[in-house]
C-alpha cells in the first residue's frame, strides 16, 4: 500500500458490551477492533492509516436470525433516526475516510 492510504474494518458495539447469544460475533468484532488498532500503530510510519467503524443498529440477516420476533420488531427504534441504518449507508461511510485528512487522532471509539 502506498502512503496516504487507508484501511477501514467494520466493528460493533458487541465488541464492547457483548450479548450472551452473540459470542462468536462479539468476540470476532472484539478481535477486529484489537487488530485494527495493531495494525494502526504498525503502518502508521509508512503513512498507511488503519481505522474501524462501529457504526450502531444495521439490519443484516443476522437480526432476524438471532433475535425474538418483537425485538426485531423494534431493532433500531431508538436512535436518532428511528431505524436501523441499511448496509449501503455504512458503505458509503466506510469511503469518506479516504477523502478527507485526519483532523485528529484519538483513542479507539468505546
């Protein structure tokens, strides 16, 4: 990779409040969020930046798959937009830190 690029991974809130019907993907997010913020200090001399997302309530498969019918019912119901985001919003999302210059540099997201 040349310098000034960057590598977006995607992580979740289970990362850090992991729900006990969620322990594989808790613990891979767990382990994305670990891996980034590594791989962040590591290519950060080559001038390659490495960040993550935790991008809040996204319908996916795994929503109906794991959870009750009433709580899919009202996944995503309390944030400010009302919804869960549709995974096309968060790719999107995912583009924009490439396009822009890091204004600051602070801890992972928690």
């Amino acid at each position: 990779m040349k310098p000034g690029s960057t590598i977006v991974n995607t992580t979740s809130v289970n990362a850090y409040q992991p729900g006990p019907s969620l322990l594989a993907y808790a613990a891979t997010k767990g382990a994305i969020q670990n891996f980034t913020a590594n791989l962040a200090q590591l290519l950060a001399e080559k001038g390659i930046r490495a960040n993550c997302v935790a991008p809040g309530p996204i319908w996916t498969p795994l929503i109906p798959a794991t959870m009750p019918a009433e709580q899919v019912k009202n996944f995503g119901k309390d944030v400010p937009l009302g919804r869960p985001g549709q995974p096309v919003e968060l790719a999107a999302m995912c583009c924009l830190p490439r396009r822009i210059p890091v204004i600051c540099q602070a801890p992972p997201c928690r």
